[in-house]
C-alpha cells in the first residue's frame, strides 16, 4: 500500500505566508496546512496519508467538504469545496508525493 500527499502551490510566488493572510479575511472558515519543507518551497496540503488513523473510505459529502485535521502530524483530506475555492484565487500547481509505508 502507498500513502499520498498532494499539494498545491501558487504559480510564481510563495503560497502560504501570504495566501493564508488572505484566506483568513475571505474565507475565516478555510482550515489548512502549508508545509515549507517541502522542495525548499511553500505548499498547500490537500492531501497528506501517515498511518491510516482516518478511514478515506467516505461519502461524496466528506470529500466535498473534507475531513480529518489538517496539521503536519495528522491524516486529512481538505475538501473539494476548498480546493476549489483556493485555486479560484490564482495559478495554483499541484505535486502528488508517493511513499511506501515505511517512508
């Protein structure tokens, strides 16, 4: 079995330090994860698999509005309705990791 992690990053620009300042004044209810250690760049988390604690095996309606907690050491889906509010906002890429359970 392989864990994923998927993030986006805003094309052309560091995408947490400022987007969460925005993100915050249009959106206060938008819950994310910006990890900066990944490739020396800042990303957004939409996807991050650790050791199976969340059951991904779920309704239409917890993808569209995501589940778990979204943190550095938590399993957590961000929400269709997020993504799609996020990448509505600017050029945003998307990098899909893939480890095996061991790392």
């Amino acid at each position: 079995r392989q864990l994923q992690d998927y993030r986006f990053k805003k094309v052309n620009a560091p995408a947490c330090p400022s987007f969460e300042k925005i993100a915050k004044l249009l959106n206060p209810n938008l819950r994310f994860y910006c990890d900066n250690s990944f490739l020396g760049e800042n990303w957004i988390v939409i996807q991050q698999r650790l050791d199976g604690s969340v059951d991904f095996n779920r309704s239409w309606a917890d993808y569209r509005d995501g589940f778990g907690t979204a943190s550095n050491s938590t399993e957590f889906w961000l929400g269709l309705e997020a993504m799609h509010w996020i990448t509505n906002q600017a050029e945003y890429g998307l990098v899909v990791q893939l480890k095996g359970e061991k790392g």
